[in-house]
C-alpha cells in the first residue's frame, strides 16, 4: 500500500499490495514518482508478479517526465530505452476475455 510512490493512477487502486482495477471494463493506470538514479541508464528489465497480466503495458520514461515519451517494454526481457537517470514506471491493467481479472502483486525494474 505504498500510495507515496504513485504520482498519478486513473480507475486504479492499491490494497493489501495489489495494483488492481476498480471498475473491471475500464482500463486502469498507475504512474510512478520520478527515481533519480546516480547515472544515466540506458536499458530495462521488469520482473512482474501477478495474474492476467498478458494484456497490460508496461512503460518507462527516462526524463522525470518531462516529456510524455514512454517506451514500452517486456517483461522478463532487457529493453534498450532512451538515455537517461530520472525514471518514471507508467503500467497500465487491461482486461478482457482471457485477462478475466489483472493484478499486480509487485514488480521490480532493473536498470542498466
């Protein structure tokens, strides 16, 4: 239930640690507080935890936000994004006929 690092969400909610929808048939979307990292990093990993995730996006922002440009990344799979230190997760929970009921547990971004 760590709200302090939510800047932004939209039909989204946080309970008992579970990043999920508050009305299913509408997407939800949370986006993170900037994390100043010591240096520039230029690639991403996430490691996600939770259910019918096979429709949600996942993106990282690199500029603290200062721009609206996100990239998109995979989980589980190193992704070259743009050069940067201020980052910004931005997951967005879809559902539909076979992602019946997206959760997030909890997710880590690895950088390099």
């Amino acid at each position: 239930d760590n709200m302090n690092q939510i800047e932004s969400s939209a039909n989204a909610t946080i309970s008992n640690g579970d990043f999920r929808q508050t009305a299913l048939g509408s997407n939800a979307q949370i986006t993170s507080t900037t994390k100043a990292m010591p240096e520039d990093v230029s690639q991403a990993e996430l490691r996600i935890a939770g259910q019918d995730l096979n429709s949600a996006v996942f993106a990282v922002n690199t500029d603290g936000g200062t721009t609206t440009v996100y990239t998109t990344i995979t989980p589980n799979q190193l992704t070259s994004i743009p050069i940067g230190k201020d980052i910004k997760v931005r997951i967005t929970l879809v559902d539909n006929a076979t992602n019946v009921l997206p959760i997030i547990d909890g997710f880590s971004l690895l950088l390099r």
